[in-house]
C-alpha cells in the first residue's frame, strides 16, 4: 500500500518540522538550528537539533535521526503511513492512494479510535440532553462541572440500560469485535453485547495528541456499585502507564511554564484549569510510572505532586530522586490545607489551590516536615528518636550535600551536635547514579570537509560550483559529496532526501549531522579554504616531476596560491586552481 510519491513531498512541503516537534518537545532556537531535550533518551542537555530549512533533526545523544515523518513515526509509534496521513490532515491535504488502500494495522487502529470518538459524543450529548441525565447533571453541577466544563472536558452519562450505547454504534456501523476491542463493550453470557459502562458519569481519556483512547466512569451518588470509578482496561490504543489524563489540554501551558502538577483525579485536573492553572494532569487509576515522567520530561522538568505523596507508599522516595537524577527533573510536592484535594479546592478557595503549587517544597523537605511534625519532642528520648527516623528520611536523598544540610537542620531542631548528624548523612552508602556518556559527534564535525558537506545542504547554489570530488580528501565526506553532486542531478524529491535514499550508512550518518550542521561561515571562504589545502597537499605530493610543462603548470599554481586571499582575483584565482586541481589532483590521490 501507499500513497504517490507527489502527495508525500507536498505533505513535506507544507509541514514546518520544528512547529510538529514543538508539539512535543520545548525547543529553542540557537543558531540556525532549534534546539531541546531529546524525547527519544534521557538527557540533561539539549543534544536535539531540528532544522527548518533541511526538515531534518539529529540527536547527538542516542543519534535519533531523520524527518519529520520519522520523527511522527517513533514518537507516536505508528507507521510511515499513519504518519504521512496524520501531517496530511494537518496541512489539509488530500491523500491519493496507491494499490491496496490502509495497512491493516492502520485502518484497524483508524476504526478504533472512530469508535471511541463516536462514544466520547454520544456520552456526552447523553449528558446534556437526556431525561434520564438530570441527577448526573445535578451531581456535577453541585461541584461546579456543568455547562462550559462539561462541554470542555467532553463529559458524559451513561446511561443505566445495559446496551444502548452498543445498540448506537452497532447502527453506526462499528463492528463488535472494535467495540469489545477499546473496552465499550463485551459479549455476555446470552451472547449479546452489553455496554460496559453502565449509569455512571463519563469521563473521557485522551491520548495527548487528543485522540480518545479510554473512560473513566463515575457512578452517581446513591449508587450501590461498590466501585466509585471504573476505568478502561488496556487496549491495543490505550497504555496505561504512558498516558496522563488531561495532558492533552495541558500541554501548551505546560510547555510555557515548564512546570506539570500530577493529581490523582479527573476531577482534580478539571480542578486546576477551573482555577485558572491549566496544567494539570493525573494518571488513570495507576501510581506514576518511569514512563509517565519519561513523557512529561517531554513538556517540562519540574514536576509538581499534588497528591499526598506520603500515600505513594514504600519506595516512591527512592522513585522519586532516581527520576529527578535519571529524567533531570524536579519533583516537590504541594501542600494543601486540611487534607482537602484540589478538586475540593477549585470549588471552596480557589485562590489557595494556585497558592498551593507556588509554595510546592522539594520532595525531602515535604517527607521531613511530615516526620517532624508526627513526633513527640519533648524528652532527650523523644528528640533522639526523631533524630533518627529524621535521619532515616534524608538518607534517601542521593545527594550527600542535601543531606548534610537537611541533617543540620534537624541537629539544630534536637540539640544534637551538627557535625554528629552530618556524619550520619555522609557514611549513607550512596549508589552510583547511572548515566552513560553521551557519545560525541565524531571528530570531523568541524572539519572545512565536513562544513562544505553541511553548506551544500543548507546553500547549494553558493557553494557547489566552488567544489570538485579533489578537495574531499577525507574518504567519507567524498563519497557524501559525491553522493549529494549525483543527487542534485534528479529533478524530483529534496536533495537531501535523494542523497539519503542512496547512502551508505557511513555517508547516510555524516549527511544526517551535515542536515542539521550549526554552521554560518560565508559558503566561498569555505570553498577557497578547501582549494588553498587541496591545493597545497597535491603539490607536496608532486615530487620528481620531469615533464617541464607540468613543471611551469606547478610552478604557475604555487603563484596562484598567494593570490587566492585577494578579494580582487581571488575567484578567478579559484577557477584556475580547480582546472590544475582537476587534472593533477586526481593521479596523485591515494
Ligand atoms: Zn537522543
């Protein structure tokens, strides 16, 4: 299957590189390239580079690289079909294709989600409409999620008849296996389909991109169905552990502040956008995964917690700093007053809930005041015991110089000598912290071979014409200029993705760097570099020349060399040089 060649690089042609990776990842412009964390690997600076005018990224990290339909492809984990269909749509662009229609895999997954967008809107007029909905309504209203909220945040009602939705979608012509497929509904025992979610107030869950993919379903005061929430099981389009409820509407305000606060509920992201501090999500019905902070590194690197963190159980200190050290986030946590959750807040004080997540402390300090706060202090027996439970607490943290200050603090609060507790905190064996090298850019990066490479790229009419195969002495930057000389000769496609198409995977790695290359040298200074060098190593090599023609020739290029940094002759200086180059260059290179 596929689609004409035509429509791929009219996709390309309309779609800015760096505007669909912003969708993902924070960049920045330094130089001419845009530069962010790199979403494929965790890093702590920015290796990422992404160019408008080749439509190229490469990281120097983990060396992902490729364009902007590749990068489509591995952040999304969909094909280069679904790819090329999702920035189609985006540029509004109308795809022709070729024998065989969808993949399989694409049209299964296209049927899927059409299913739970069609749930998503059933639901949710349900909930606005319907008779049947008004305590639904009621219920939300009372907690101040009617009206706009709802309709923002797509709310829903399900109502309590065991298939209508099943009987809708069926008419709809969704097939029964895609409804029991995303978790809408199941064959019972009578072998019919019967809805899953059953009068309870629906919450739907969307990819961050806005697909829908899964429900949260909540039921009605009154109810006698002992589980307050049920949740979609996993589907081949719903993950669990790499989706955050609300991320979708969060993004951008995430991106702008850098900073995301992670609840534990729907009604506690709906919450903090009510509030005025849209950019909160929550994990669906699972404690926060390494994956989960793995996509949120993608939008920011400080990570508020508001949820009781203490309740994160056993080992989600030790989680918490070995993200912060692995992802190169930070994680503190908000405090809020009485034991109320946000979603409380929102309604009540409003105000306080922002407050809350200015006033977030880092994660040691909130477990610490916690310990503190909970011990008696009054006998020497007391203040020993909290010494060392406090001590316990900060031992936790990797980082001995937090705990030699935290352990301070705490000498002072028990009457302990400071350098008896700093003691304490510095004998913690600490565990090494794992974090490969990055690997460098291989050393011909700033080569003028490597940098002509990157300007015929980015320049071609002001370079090429100064360039022959002679001044490439590096064998690899000559096989890629060939490559790129042979590619400029095909009418159709960019040329780097003609040169790419038949690249050696040597060739292949140095033009994927040479695309996104930082590079603003004037293009013919380069050039004459590259003939002054070329030049001058030909004719070290030409020893013992007899030919007394050849011998003036030689003599008449020494001469020229000298002239070749005027501004005044210096290009015509050039154009001779390469004609010697072009006939004597080519016996003498090894
Ligand atoms: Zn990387």
């Amino acid at each position: 299957m596929g689609f004409v060649e035509e429509d791929i690089e009219r996709v390309r042609a309309a779609t800015s590189i760096v505007e669909v990776i912003q969708g993902y990842v924070a960049l920045r412009k330094a130089g001419r390239n845009w530069v962010g964390l790199c979403p494929f690997h965790a890093e702590k600076s920015g290796s990422f580079n992404v160019r408008e005018e080749t439509s190229r990224y490469k990281c120097f990290g983990c060396q992902a690289a490729g364009d902007v339909f590749t990068f489509v492809q591995e952040i999304e984990h969909i094909d280069f079909p679904a790819s090329v269909e999702k920035l189609a749509a985006r540029s509004n662009i109308t795809l022709t294709y070729t024998t065989g229609g969808e993949g399989q895999d694409r049209s299964r997954r296209k049927q899927l989600l059409g299913a739970m967008e069609s749930a998503v809107e059933w639901y949710h007029q349900r909930l606005l409409k319907s008779p049947d909905a008004r305590s639904a309504r009621e219920y939300l209203r009372d907690r101040g999620l009617a009206g706009d909220v709802a309709r923002q945040f797509r709310l829903g009602y399900a109502p309590d008849e065991w298939d209508a939705l099943s009987s809708y979608l069926t008419e709809q012509g969704f097939k029964a296996d895609v409804l029991s497929d995303v978790g809408l509904a199941f064959t019972n025992k009578s072998n019919r389909l019967q809805d899953s979610f059953r009068a309870r107030i629906m919450f739907p869950i969307f990819s961050d991109n806005g697909d829908a993919v899964a429900f949260g379903g909540r039921i009605l005061p009154g109810s006698t169905d002992p589980a307050k929430y049920k949740n979609s099981a996993e589907t081949k389009i719903y993950f669990k552990s790499k989706t955050l409820y609300g991320m979708n509407w969060a993004k951008s305000d995430v991106v702008k502040d850098d900073q995301v606060i992670v609840c534990e509920g729907y009604t506690d992201v709906i919450g903090f956008h009510r509030s005025g501090v849209p950019r909160a999500v929550a994990t669906c019905g699972t404690s926060l995964t390494e994956e989960h902070v793995r996509m949120m590194k993608r939008f920011a690197t400080k990570v508020v917690l508001a949820f009781d963190a203490d309740k994160a159980g056993q080992g989600a200190a030790e989680k918490f700093y070995a993200w912060e050290e692995k992802y190169q986030v930070r994680v503190s946590v908000a405090r809020f007053p009485d034991g109320k959750d946000p979603g409380d807040l929102a309604s009540s004080d409003p105000q306080a809930l922002a407050l809350a997540i200015k006033d977030a402390v880092p994660f040691l300090r909130f477990r610490l005041d916690r310990v503190i706060a909970a011990q008696p202090q009054r006998t020497p027996e007391d203040r020993a015991r909290l010494a060392s439970l406090a001590m316990q607490v900060i031992n936790e943290h990797p980082d001995v110089n937090v705990r030699k200050l935290y352990a301070g603090e705490v000498a002072t609060i028990v009457g302990l000598p400071v350098a008896d507790l700093a003691r304490l905190a510095e004998r913690r064996s600490t565990q090494p912290v794992i974090s490969p090298p990055i690997p460098r850019a291989s050393g011909d990066s700033d080569s003028a071979e490597f940098i002509a490479i990157a300007l015929l790229l980015q320049t071609w009419d002001a370079i090429a014409p100064w360039l022959i195969e002679d001044l490439f002495y590096s064998e690899i930057p000559r096989r890629a200029f060939l490559n790129l000389a042979h590619a400029a000769e095909v009418e159709q496609g960019s040329l780097l993705n003609n040169a790419l198409a038949s690249a050696d995977p040597e060739v292949r790695e140095l033009l994927e760097r040479a695309a996104v290359a930082d590079i603003d040298i004037d293009p013919p200074s380069v050039a004459l570099s590259l003939i002054a060098v070329g030049v001058r190593r030909t004719l070290s090599q030409r020893t013992g020349i007899v030919d007394p023609v050849e011998i003036l020739e030689d003599r008449a290029a020494r001469l020229e060399l000298e002239k070749l940094d005027d501004p005044k002759t210096g290009f015509v200086t050039a154009e001779s040089l390469l004609r010697w180059l072009g006939i004597r260059g080519t016996t003498t290179r090894g």
